[in-house]
C-alpha cells in the first residue's frame, strides 16, 4: 500500500522541522534582562569558580551591550586574565594589547602589560611538552623573546609598578634560558663538524649573555673551535679569558693541555 501524503500535512511537518532546527541553533542567553553590574557579577563568579571560558564569554558579552562605563573598561582587563587562565595565551595577549591601546592612561594598565608578558612566557608550556618533558631550552624561543621583550616593556615604561620585580626576576630566568638556547645550537654544530659556526655563535653568548652559568662553557667550546680550525692563537685568547674568570672550570686542564699540544706541533 502506498501511503499518499496531503499538501496541509507536509507543511506542517516541514514547519515543525524549521522549528526544531531554529531551537537546537539558539541557544539561552542566560543574560537577557541583565544590566552591566549584574553581567560583570555573574561573570566575577565564573572567574572565582575557576570557569575561564565561561568567564571570558560573559566580559565580552559585557562590553559588547555596555560598551562606556567602568564595567566595560573592568571586563576588557579582565576577559584578558580569564583567556589566560584558560590556557588561551594568544587570545590573553590580544585582549591586553587591546586595553593597554585603549587606556594607555589606565590606572591599572601596568596590570596589562604584566598579563601579557605572563601569557608570552607560558604560551610555549604545551600538552607534549609536558608530557614528554622536553627541556624547555631546546625549543624555538621566539616565545620567550616576546616575553622578555614584554616583561623590558613593563618595566621601563612602569619602574615603581607592584609587578616590576616579578617581571625582572622572570627576564632573569628568561636570559638564563636563551643562553642555554644558543649552548644546544653549539652542540648541534660541533656534532656536525662546523667549526666556524661553532666558534661565531659561542662569540655571540659570550658577548650577549654576560652573567650566565652559559659563559664558561661557550668559551670553552671557542677554545676548542679554534684548535679545530688550526688558529691556536685565538684559542689561547680565548682560554685566557675562561682560566681568568673561571678558574675553577671542570675542563679547563683538558683544555690546557690541547692547546699546549697544538702549540708544540705548530712549532715542529
């Protein structure tokens, strides 16, 4: 038997179809009827229950119906903080930058470039990274240089701000870590049996990261270039510089007596 179906029947069940998918497409704005105070409330609440991505939709929602008045200038800070936290870092540092163009005169815009300092310090801390616990070191560190110059950023154009020191501390540990960088880009080199390459970059760390546990061991691997390269001389520049102020140097009588072998077989 064929089932023959009317006109009228059809319509009404595309129109209930319509329906249905009009209902599943919107969703409840649990905010409709709420005023700026009460949005900024709930969202506050979501902040403290530690519920980032739901924080972070109300401030925007926040400001996009309030756009002038203390809560909007209070949700855009904010939102910034709630990507943050969420593991967001490049939404973070958008919605700092964001605050900071619009307020530059904020009293609370030190905060901001505070915040985006922090979510360019942790935007390269990933999943597999901590899975695999991967020396942070080895990486590409352009994060950590967005950071660093984030962090310089804060603390010049605001000395006396309550984040300067941490900001500073953070540089610190930054540098450390740049310069044990440019160490794992010796490394690779000296594997391969490039000497020159070896030499310019341990220059380079020597020059830019005075004050690093990196120093000694970058002169060092200059030391060993230049025997490499039968340019003794510049070894023993070199060496002379690491036994001065590093005389306690865990390889330095190896290095010594390299240089003092490739010295008498030059002579002979």
């Amino acid at each position: 038997m064929v089932l023959v179906l009317r006109p009228a029947f059809l319509f009404l069940l595309l129109a209930a179809l319509l329906a249905g998918c009009a209902a599943t497409g919107n969703e409840e704005d649990e905010t409709a009827g709420m005023n700026a105070a009460e949005i900024y409330a709930q969202a506050h609440e979501k902040l403290q229950d530690e519920d980032y991505e739901t924080a972070a939709r109300l401030f925007e929602k926040l400001e996009a119906r309030y756009p002038y008045g203390p809560y909007a200038e209070q949700a855009q800070l904010e939102v910034a903080y709630a990507y943050y936290k969420a593991n967001e870092p490049e939404s973070a540092i958008l919605s700092a930058e964001r605050f900071i163009k619009l307020h530059p005169n904020h009293p609370k815009v030190d905060y901001a470039y505070y915040l985006r300092g922090l979510a360019a310090y942790d935007s390269d801390q990933s999943f597999l990274n901590k899975v695999f616990r991967q020396d942070p070191t080895e990486r590409d560190p352009k994060s950590a240089r967005r950071a660093f110059r984030f962090f310089r950023e804060l603390v010049k154009r605001f000395p006396d701000s309550q984040y300067a020191e941490d900001a500073i501390a953070r540089m610190h540990r930054i540098r450390q870590g740049l310069a044990r960088y440019e160490l794992h880009v010796i490394d690779y080199y000296t594997r391969r049996g490039a000497f020159v390459a070896v030499a310019n970059r341990a220059k380079y760390v020597v020059q830019n990261y005075q004050g690093t546990a990196a120093v000694p061991q970058a002169l060092a691997a200059m030391v060993d270039a230049y025997l490499e390269l039968g340019l003794p001389d510049l070894a023993a520049d070199a060496l002379k510089v690491l036994e001065l102020n590093y005389p306690k140097y865990g390889n330095l009588k190896n290095l010594q007596k390299k240089l003092g072998k490739a010295k008498a077989q030059k002579k002979g």
